[in-house]
C-alpha cells in the first residue's frame, strides 16, 4: 500500500483509505509510519496437474518502477522432475493422457 501511496501520491480514495485504517487500528498506525516497504521475492509454488501430478515451480513478480505492469513468470530448477513433466507438457499440449489406451 506505501507503494502505491508513492506511486498514485494525488489518489483521494488511497488517502481516505489510510486514513480510516489509521482512525481504527493501532497497529496500522505503527506499520505506517515506518519508512520501510516490504519486497516479495522468489517463491516456490506446488502446484498438482491433472496430467503429470506434481510441479514444483519458482515464480517471481517483475513489475514497471512507473506503472502497473506487473508479469508473473514460473520455471522449474533445470533436470528437475518438473523441468522434465513441463517439458511433457510442451509436447502433449492439450491432449488427454490415459493409461492403457489402445489407440
């Protein structure tokens, strides 16, 4: 939120915002006067699919210093068991995978 105050500093609605969390909470007072701002870093996701179970991905925000543009990226780590199932995934696209099929 001290984001987006810098960013949108002339936002009536962010203001009033601020200030009625101020008016009712301490502990958001305190918070807000600190000058620090908190930075989300590489995280890892679990996330089980349909098709290969599951993946273990890295995901990360990368965003404009002046805007609103924000892109979420996942990778898996590289010779990873979920390089190797996002690679299957590459290749079967949107097919359907069923044991014992004879096609």
């Amino acid at each position: 939120m001290r984001r987006s105050a810098g960013r949108y500093p002339d936002d009536p609605r962010l203001h009033r915002l601020v200030e009625r969390l101020s008016e009712r909470s301490e502990q958001f007072r305190e918070l807000w006067r600190r000058p620090e701002v908190a930075e989300h870093g590489p995280t890892v996701k679990r996330i089980t699919h349909s098709e290969v179970g599951l993946l273990e991905l890295d995901w990360d925000i990368l965003r404009t210093h002046r805007g609103d543009l924000r892109i979420v990226t996942y990778s898996a780590e590289p010779g990873s068991p979920s390089d190797r199932k996002l690679a299957l995934l590459a290749a079967i696209g949107t097919q359907r995978l069923r044991a014992g099929a004879a096609d």
